[in-house]
C-alpha cells in the first residue's frame, strides 16, 4: 500500500485561455505542494500574469480546473468565489490600495465586510500583519503618504490578514524604485520560512535563485521547463530558456 | 426718483419682508429635498448600471440623456398644465420638487458613471481578490472615491439646481422669485426684487463657502 499523496494546496489542470482569437495559456498543469514556493518566470507576454490571475478568476479561464486545497475555484457561484477568494491572497504590481481609506482601515475591510470578524477582532489582527511587515507605526496613515514599498508591504498584509491558504505575487516589486524593492523582498523571504504558500511571476532572478522551491519557465502560453533553481538557472535544458536567461543576465549587466 | 427709493425703499421692505421669509424657507426647503432626493437617487442610478445589464443600462441611459436635454420649464409645464387633462394633479411645489430631483439626479447619475468606469481596474480586483462581493466593492471601495472625486462637480449642480427652484414662479410656488415677482407688481416698486436678490445671497452664499470647506475637507493625496 502506497502512503496517499498530500494534497496539493493549489493544483491547476489543463488550463486553457483564450482573449479572442488569441491563445494566451494552453494546457497548463501545475502543482503547489504547501508550504511551497513557486517561482514563474517567463518574456512579457508568456501568460504568466493570466495564469496568476486565473487562480482566483480576476481572468476567466476558458476552460481546464483549479483547484485550492482540494476544493474547486471553477464552475461555483458568485457567493463560493467570494469565499474561495478568501483563502487566495493576491499581491499585484500596482499595489491597489483603497486611498480613501487609512492603513489599518485597509487590512480590516475584507476581514470585517468579507470574513465578518468583530472590528477589535479585526484591528488586532491587522496590527499583528502590519507589524510582520514593519509598518505598525504607520497605521493611521493614509496611504497616500506612504512610499512604493510601504505601501505594497501594506497590500502583502492586507491579504495576510484572511489567513490565505496561498499568496499570489504578480510583478509584486516591478513597479517600485530599486532601493525599495529590498523592503519587500524581506517581507516575502519572512513569509516563506513562516511555511506560507507561493506563487510568485517576477523578474528577480536572485531572489529565484535563493528563495524558490522551483522554477518555472514559461513562454508563448506553455510551461517549457520547471525545476530547481540550480537546475533552471546553472542548467538550462532549452534553447529558448537559454536565451531568456542571457537577454535577463545581458539587461542586468 | 433717487436710486434707494426706487431698489430699497423702507416702507415697501417693512410690507413685504414677512411674506419674503415665508418664501425665503420655502425656497430652501425644497432645495434641501431636491438634493437629497436628487443625489442619493443619481448615485443610485449609476450603481444600477455598474452592474452593466443591459436592460438596467438602456434605461438609466435613455432617463438620463432625456432629463438633461429637456428644459425643466418644460416638464413642469407639462406635468403641472398638461396632466390635469388626464385627470392627474399634481400639487405646484411636487412638480416643482419632482421635476428638479429627477434633472438632478440624471447629472449625477452621468457624474457618478464616468468616475465609476474611470477608476483603476485594480481597486475592483483588490477588492475582489480579498473576497468582497461586488457590492460590497461598490460600496465601500468604489462609491467613497467616486464621492470624493467629484465633490466639486456634485456641489456645483446641488447649487445649480437650488437656484432653479425659481421655475416655480411660474407654477405658482410661493418661492421667492414669485413672491417679489407679485409684490413687485403690486406695489410697482423695484425694492422686492431687490429684496429678492438680497434673499438669495443670504441663502447661497454660507452654501458656497460650506462647500469650499468639504471641497477641502476631503482632499486626500493618491
């Protein structure tokens, strides 16, 4: 008798997309183990955002299954997405935070409108998440007063405050000035050794190499090679992975 | 004939002055319940079409286009002269507060519409993400930046339409157009429309500087 396979905390099968006439993701398998830290790398236009964004339908897959901790994300009501959604933080490049609202007014909404926690309840536990991130001392601030990586370490504990199964970070540090993306980086490294799920589309290929579980690569739609660091970054088996990897190492240069 | 006998003449002030504050709150009450009313239902309005059905969309549409082609003279004199001929009567300050509510709020619908569809797309999917239903995003995410946007915009057409509660001297409200109009017509002196003009100041100047405060008060960097 084989022990039964853990069940993966995020599975998407045979994913597929199409915007139009244009294919962006085909045949898409992919497996999270939990506590995993998934790293997808890929040129702009490889579908690694949509297939991101597909795993809490911010973009409708056009068909194939996902599915979060063995419950499905796909073919549910509105009402089970919102619930669902609860269980998938998301981080975006853009930061997107409510800038009618102060900090710790922004990490309690969802907890208070979406997960229905009493307000101290929520106050507590938004103060504990800010306070993971280093920005406690900035909870009344409106978030227009904060820079680019306060503000989206504010976003990270925003989405940490649900208690996610998984964390979703599309570009989390593309938009920010070099000297902030350290702060974030920190943020993200603390998660990882907390045992936090992740999925991960960046460009910090050093971050890749210390941080990742694995890596994968992703072009024209398809995942072309995944594995270990070493193997994706000090072994490249594909000629388009190759070629990546120098036009990313030649920018960097 | 010197100018102050003919614009503010005291015995004439003296006449008329009791019926000018009578009119004085009928103008401002009626204001105050066509902006409420014309607000809440414009902001309403423009969160009915977010939900981008079409047939909530077609009519809002259409409603709102039609209201802010039409004079609002015309559609008082219609639902005030033409109705009664169906047997439909309706009192002089209802069309009046009718009519200004509904011109309103199609402008605020239209206010509210081109803020709801120009905010980023991320504050809907930040919202969504952390599992808000949609309109618990509408509500507490989109809504309050909408308002704030358009504070200017929102004050500006309140005080727009307040004035226009003169229209409803020709319906027969005793607002304070009408009244100075009739006093003025009585007496064939100048000074009520002075005392109109003077009445109008009082009322809309504290307005404009009570909405130069929340024009202020709810700033906020991006």
């Amino acid at each position: 008798m084989s022990a039964p396979q853990p069940l993966p905390t995020l599975e998407i099968t045979a994913l597929e997309k199409r915007f139009g006439d244009t294919q962006v993701l085909r045949s898409i398998d992919l497996k999270v183990a939990n506590g995993e830290l998934v790293f997808v790398i890929g040129p702009s236009g490889s579908g690694k955002s949509t297939m991101l964004r597909c795993c809490n339908r911010l973009e409708e897959p056009t068909s194939g299954a996902i599915h979060v901790n063995g419950k499905p994300m796909l073919g549910i009501t509105r009402r089970d997405l919102d619930r669902m959604r609860l269980q998938v933080g998301m981080v975006f490049q853009g930061f997107f935070l409510y800038p009618h609202l102060s900090v710790l007014k922004n990490v309690t909404l969802a907890q208070r409108k979406a997960l229905k926690r009493p307000a101290a309840e929520a106050d507590a536990r938004a103060l504990e998440m800010l306070d993971k991130v280093g920005l406690k001392h900035k909870a009344s601030a409106m978030p227009g007063e904060l820079s680019g990586g306060q503000q989206q370490r504010v976003a990270i504990a925003r989405a940490l405050a649900l208690d996610p199964k998984v964390m979703l970070f599309d570009e989390p540090t593309s938009a920010l000035d070099p000297e902030l993306v350290g702060s974030v980086l920190k943020v993200m490294r603390d998660l990882r050794e907390g045992g936090m799920t992740m999925i991960v589309v960046s460009h910090e290929m050093q971050f890749a190499r210390e941080a990742a579980d694995r890596v994968v690569f992703m072009d024209g739609g398809v995942i072309v090679e995944q594995g270990t660091p070493s193997e994706i970054f000090g072994n490249p088996r594909s000629e388009r992975l190759r070629a990546f990897l120098s036009r990313v190492s030649g920018e960097a240069a | 004939m010197d100018f102050g006998n003919v614009f503010l003449n005291p015995d004439i002030i003296a006449t008329y002055m009791p019926q000018m504050i009578r009119a004085v709150w009928v103008t401002i009450w009626i204001s105050v319940l066509v902006v409420i009313s014309g607000l809440a239902l414009g902001a309403f309005l423009a969160g009915l079409r977010a939900y981008q059905k079409r047939w909530l969309a077609w009519p809002i549409v259409l409603f709102a286009d039609l209201m802010r082609a039409l004079p609002p003279l015309v559609l008082m004199l219609i639902l005030f002269f033409g109705l009664p001929s169906l047997g439909v009567i309706l009192s002089d300050w209802f069309v009046l507060y009718l009519v200004l509510t509904l011109v309103l709020a199609a402008f605020v619908e239209e206010i509210f519409w081109a803020t709801l569809t120009s905010l980023p797309r991320g504050q809907w999917e930040a919202g969504a993400a952390t599992g808000l239903s949609f309109n618990q995003v509408l509500v507490n995410v989109i809504f309050p930046q909408a308002v704030r946007t358009n504070i200017p915009q929102l004050v500006n057409r309140s005080l727009t339409i307040s004035k226009m509660t003169a229209y409803g001297s020709v319906i027969g409200v005793k607002e304070i157009v009408s009244v100075a109009g009739s006093a003025q017509a009585f007496s064939g002196s100048a000074t009520p429309l002075t005392m109109a003009a003077i009445a109008y100041l009082i009322i809309f100047f504290p307005a404009m500087l009570l909405s130069r405060y929340v024009e202020n008060r709810f700033q906020y960097d991006h």
